[in-house]
C-alpha cells in the first residue's frame, strides 16, 4: 500500500460539472442504420442506471425525412436488431434457459406513414418468426430480393450448427478442464482458445403473401471446409463480410499462416449455397478490411494493408470489378489510411473515412473506368490522387449510402457520444470542384443534449509545436471550467498519453479515457499525438518502428514545454501524467528518465509495458513485437533494439508516485506486466499503488468498475498535488 495515508477524497459534482458518474450513466448509441427506402433509420442505445444497477438496452426508430418524433422500444433482454424491410425491424433475443437456451427472430412492425407526427410500433407484442438452433447467432445481414439471412455463428470442427449443443454438451463433459494447443494463438485478447470457431451461414427467411414471415429450417455453412473463420476474433462483426442479391463477400485470416505470427487476410467470394468460392485478393497482400458491395453487385471493394506483420500499415482501397475480373488499387498515391467503405446508391462514387489530423472525416472520389487489367498502381488521373473531404468535424464512422444522392453517418466529438447525421443532394456535386464546401449536413438524432447542456464540455484546442527531426507535431489542449488568462500557477495540469503506439487522441467521445473528465475535474488537460500516431501520414506513424523509447519523447518533451511557456496559468508544481497501454509503457519510461524534465508529482498507468522482452513471448499477438522491435525476440539485433526501449533497464532511476491499474484478463499485456512495475515501486519504497480488476481485459468495461477506476485515479492525483485550493 501506499506510504503515505490519502485523505478523504471526493470527486467534483453538481449540475454544473460532467463527473465519471455522468460519464457512465450517459446514454451510448451506437451507429445509425437506414430502412431500404431511407426514410427511418434505427440505432441501438444503452443507458445504465445506478440505482437499478442495470444497463438498459432499447432501438430508438428515429425519421430521416420528415418531422415525426423518434420513437423507442425498449429490449429487456437486450439482442441484435436490422431492418426486415421498410416497416419491419428484426429482432434477435435470448431465450430458454441452460441448455435450452437459443435465440429467437421477432419482427417488431412500425407505423410512420406520411402525416403521422409520431413513429410508432402496432403491436406490443413482437411476433415470433423463427428460433436458431444455439445462442450464439449473431452479426445478421438480410437481402430482401433473394429472401435470404446471413449471419455468423460459433461451431465446431464439424462445421455443423445443428449439433452444436451436442457438442457442447460433449465438450463440458469431457472430464478435465484442460485446453491442449499444438499452435500458436491459445488465447486472444481475453479469452482461451477453444474448440469452436466462426462461421458464416445463410438460411431462408420469406414472407408469404399474407405478409407473414418464415425462417427456413436448412442453414448452410458458407466456409465449411475451408479452413476460413469469419467475422475474424475478436472484434470482427458484420464489417468482416457483405451481401448482395446472389454472393457475400468476407475477408479471413490466410489458414495456412500461423496466426498469431501473421497479419494476412484474403477476400473471397461465395453464393448463398456455400457452392462457388472465389478468391479476390492477389495473394501478395496483407491485413484486408470491410469488404463491400456496389449497389449493382458488380463491383466490390475492401481496405488492403502491403505489409504482413504489420497492423498498421496504410490501408489502400481495393476495387474490383466483378465482371471484368480486375482488381486495382484506388488510393495507392494518398497518405491517409481508410477505415470504412460505402459505394453510392447509383454505383458512381466511392464514400470511405479515414483520420486525418486528428478527426475521422468523409472522404468521397468518383469510382474510375476499370484499367484493362490488373495493378496495385494504375495509371489514374491525377484528381484521384486528392479525395474530396465531405465533414472536417468530430469523428464519424457507420457510413451508408442512400437513394437520392443521400449519405448517412454516425459522428462523435469531445463534446458528445454518437448522433447521426444525413448529407443531401450529393448527385449534384462535383467532387473535383468547390462545390464540396457547399455541402449541407443535418442532424437527426441528438441523444444527449440535454443532459450535457449545462456542463460546459470543452470542445478542445489544436496545438502544434515543432517536434524530433522537426516535424510538425499536433496535440490537444483543454481547459477546466472557470480557466481565464492571468490567473499565474492556478491550475494542475495532466498529461495524458494514448496507446497504440499507433493511434491518437482525435475529436471523438470515450467511454474510457475522456479528455472532458479530467478536465471538469480541474486539470488542465494536456493529450499530445507524438510519433506514431495516426492520421498524420503513413511516414509519421512507420517512425516509431523500433524507437518506442525514442522520437516519441523528443516530441512530449517539446510539446510539454510549449504548452508550459504558452499557459502561465498552469501550476508547474502540480503536474501528473497518466496513459494506457503504450501510454501505461511512456509512465513507466518516463519514471526511468527523470532527465527529461517532465517535474511530473505522481503517474498512473494502465495495463502497461514493463519488460518488452518478456512481453514479446508472453502477448497473444506476436506479430505485433515481432514488426515493432524488428525481428523475433532472440534475435541479437532485436534484443539490442528491447534493451534500448525497454523500461526494465531503467527502475533503478524510478522516484515519482505511481498508481498502477491492471486488468487480469488482458492477454495482450498480460498481469505479471502490472506486478512487476508495482513490485519494482515497492521494493523501491516508492509511494505506490496497485488496482487489479480480476475481470476486466486490456480496458474497464464494467460500469462500476469504471467507477472504481475513476475514484483510484483522481484520489491518487489529489493526494500529491490537492493540496492547494482553486
């Protein structure tokens, strides 16, 4: 325990302050999704509650073109819900208990007709259309034309989802608990590996013409005896395959790769019956992403990384043209990463989202004539090279393409969780001129305005500073409620570290490291976008290959001393820092390098890097040390470049205050990591302190949990550096 006995300690609240009981208790809408026709949309909500101590989950139906109220149905038992057809929503839930427990299909119809001032379900009884035989269906895509549902479930070898609880049954019964592995990959992100594995299925569901729907009995399995598992663990979902009126389309992990030693992942093609299989992808790729249809099924597209190993490598768009048996590459020229894809409803422009400089926007390109045959670098015209940017707020994702040159979107900033929003008339714009700035965005949802009204969330300011090799390095800053110019040494100030080590602090909502929070808590708060990050060109992030302990600083330690110079308001006495995963890595780092200057008064980290050598045997990804430190880790140049970034060699130097946070299940830096720094700060006598959440994994998820993990943080600060009042 810590040497030193904290007071009593009590977070900021009132109406006025966004506290971490705020936080958790905020509505969390997920991504808006489009009926066929475009004129409703649907989006899953969950809200928890602390005095039911329950998370409730509904859909909220809410109008894209027209003024009616949105209406919401609550789920009880919460489940997956998709749009049927233009007045119908799917719903699939839990039923049945033990081994009787399987998921159930409804269909909930909604009234919302012209005239009609408000959306509304006709019935309060959803009806039963069809039962699953397990528990685990889930990421459902239904065509309405071919009458056919597509969905993933988890089977054995035997690919068979119809003596799935057979086999479990078998399986839990076997005698022993022991899991037997002959390959790498025995456990993932947080979980052990076991016998069952991903699928893809289709099935019949029709309505007769009585408008009653029926769920077929015959469910095949699309990749039986293929080797291939789709969605890919363990945050695959419907963004891992696609479905036209004849084919889906997925991507998988190469089976004749080792796992958890390779990134490569290839596109194939396959019909409903599982009979026609084609691969789309040369061979000579790595990682691929969101694989996707054109409205026509023509066309396909998909996000391409080049190098294996590598997770984030630029992601290039790929076409390819379905009837002419040509595949090109779209985006060879431009520096910015893609993430989600959309073609248009007419099938001639291409809609993706990429970062860049710290927002996730829309980018948009007409889709070009296909090349006379295939290349990783065709022979474009030179507008392709430069995507016209369509949003330059916020962080957007769940794009989707309406009819009528319409564009629907998801965007969160630092002020604000998830709405969705509509761009018009984009069939009239000419992406290669300025008519991009005329474009009109409306929003249609606004699910938390009223409860973040009063609380004064600061939208956050750009600052940029020269950083290591005299880049241009960006970063965050944002005030506490009540900051003015002229108030010398009145502020504490944090600075907070991102993980990754490619990723970034961007203008989009967190449930867990919310920049605001600390802010409303009365810090000055400090998030820099070193070396490494994303969505300031591929060069800027390949640069910390191999220099985790290097560029990275050179430019927190410039940027900090920017913002210390600039804001004579901060309190350099008061000074903590805090950060997760690679951020969890830089506290460690930073203990080691007192000579950086930082004067930081305590440090948190979370889930960290302590020993990168035994981090690159014990994690569950192996690629990913292999790419970062250059090679296998007995490797002598490899453990040259360990030894040079590696926090180990450096606890002799460690002096400051730290909290250190941990979760058990996180298999991706496992919990001998957190010990071990713990214990290091201990045997050094160092005021310190450890926080082991048994079953959470590499982030809090749990609402109380997050709670806790709030109070231990802002405690622990307070106990160094509250001293003085505001």
């Amino acid at each position: 325990m810590s040497s030193a006995k904290p007071a009593q300690f009590k977070f900021k609240e009132g109406p006025d302050v966004f506290a971490p009981k705020d936080l958790v208790e905020l509505p969390r809408p997920g991504a808006g999704i489009a009926n066929p026709p475009g004129d409703l949309l649907l989006v899953p909500v969950s809200k928890y509650s602390f005095k039911d101590k329950k998370n409730q989950k509904s859909i909220v139906l809410a109008p894209i073109e027209s003024t009616a109220k949105p209406f919401e149905i609550p789920l009880a038992n919460g489940g997956e819900a998709f749009w049927l057809d233009s007045r119908t929503v799917g719903h699939v839930v839990d039923e049945g208990e033990g081994t009787e427990k399987v998921k159930a299909l409804y269909a909930i119809s909604v009234h919302a007709d012209a005239g009609v001032p408000s959306i509304q379900a006709l019935s309060d009884s959803p009806l039963l259309i069809g039962k699953f035989p397990t528990s685990t269906a889930s990421n459902f895509r239904f065509t309405g034309r071919a009458g056919y549902l597509i969905f993933s479930d988890e089977v054995y070898a035997d690919g068979d989802i119809t003596k799935v609880k057979e086999n479990d049954e078998e399986w839990e019964n076997r005698g022993d608990t022991a899991y037997v592995y002959d390959d790498t990959f025995p456990r993932h992100w947080d979980n052990w590996i076991g016998p069952k594995s991903n699928s893809l299925f289709s099935v019949k569901l029709t309505q007769d013409p009585d408008r009653n729907w029926s769920l077929g009995s015959e469910y095949i399995n699309l990749l039986n005896g293929t080797g291939h598992k789709a969605p890919i663990e363990p945050f695959g979902g419907t963004d891992d395959f696609d479905v036209s009126q004849t084919h889906v389309i997925y991507t998988t992990k190469d089976p004749k790769l080792p796992p958890a030693w390779h990134t490569k992942q290839d596109i194939f093609l396959v019909d409903f019956q599982g009979k026609s299989r084609k691969e789309l992808t040369s061979g000579e790729q790595a990682a691929t992403h969101r694989p996707v249809f054109n409205a026509h099924g023509t066309k396909a597209a998909w996000i391409e990384l080049e190098q294996d190993g590598h997770e984030s490598d630029r992601g290039r768009i790929v076409i390819y043209d379905l009837e002419r048996n040509v595949r090109f590459t779209l985006t060879q020229k431009w520096d910015r990463t893609a993430t989600d894809i959309a073609f248009s409803q007419d099938d001639k422009t291409i809609f993706f989202t990429a970062e860049d400089n710290a927002r996730a926007k829309v980018f948009a390109l007409p889709v070009p004539r296909t090349p006379s045959k295939s290349s990783v670098n065709p022979d474009l015209p030179k507008e392709f090279e430069s995507p016209a940017a369509l949003t330059h707020t916020g962080t957007v994702s769940g794009i989707q393409t309406l009819q009528n040159g319409r564009l629907l979107f998801t965007r969160s900033s630092l002020t604000s969780p998830n709405d969705v929003f509509v761009i018009r008339g984009l069939n009239n714009i000419d992406l290669f001129s300025d008519d991009v700035k005329q474009v009109s965005i409306d929003q249609l949802t606004k699910f938390t305005e009223d409860e973040l009204e009063s609380k004064s969330l600061s939208t956050g300011e750009d600052f940029y500073f020269e950083g290591a090799e005299n880049k241009t390095v960006h970063g965050w800053i944002l005030k506490p409620p009540g900051f003015k110019e002229g108030e010398k040494a009145k502020w504490p100030v944090v600075l907070l570290i991102h993980g990754g080590p490619e990723g970034s602090w961007g203008d989009g909502w967190s449930t867990r490291w919310n920049p605001n929070i600390f802010a409303q808590q009365g810090y000055v708060t400090v998030a820099i976008n070193p070396t490494g990050s994303t969505g300031f060109g591929q060069d800027f992030v390949n640069a910390i290959k191999e220099d985790w302990g290097g560029k990275p600083f050179v430019d927190m330690q410039k940027g900090w001393k920017y913002i210390l110079a600039k804001y004579p308001e901060i309190d350099t006495e008061r000074a903590v820092a805090a950060g997760a995963s690679y951020g969890g890595y830089s506290i460690n780092w930073i203990q080691g390098h007192p000579e950086f200057g930082f004067g930081f008064k305590a440090l948190v980290c979370h889930d960290s890097g302590f020993d990168m050598r035994f981090g690159a045997y014990a994690t569950d990804e192996l690629y990913f040390f292999n790419y970062e430190f250059g090679g296998l880790p007995w490797e002598n140049r490899t453990q040259e470049i360990i030894k040079r970034n590696n926090p180990i060699e450096y606890v002799h130097k460690w002096s400051t205050p730290q909290l250190v946070f941990h979760g058990s299940r996180d298999f991706r830096l496992v919990e001998a990591e957190g010990l071990g720094v713990f214990h290091a700060l201990q045997q050094r006598k160092i005021p310190s302190r450890l926080v082991i959440f048994p079953d959470e994994n590499h982030w809090i998820q749990n609402h109380g949990n997050s709670i806790k993990w709030h109070y231990e943080l802002f405690r622990w600060f307070d106990q160094f550096i509250g001293q003085k009042d505001q």
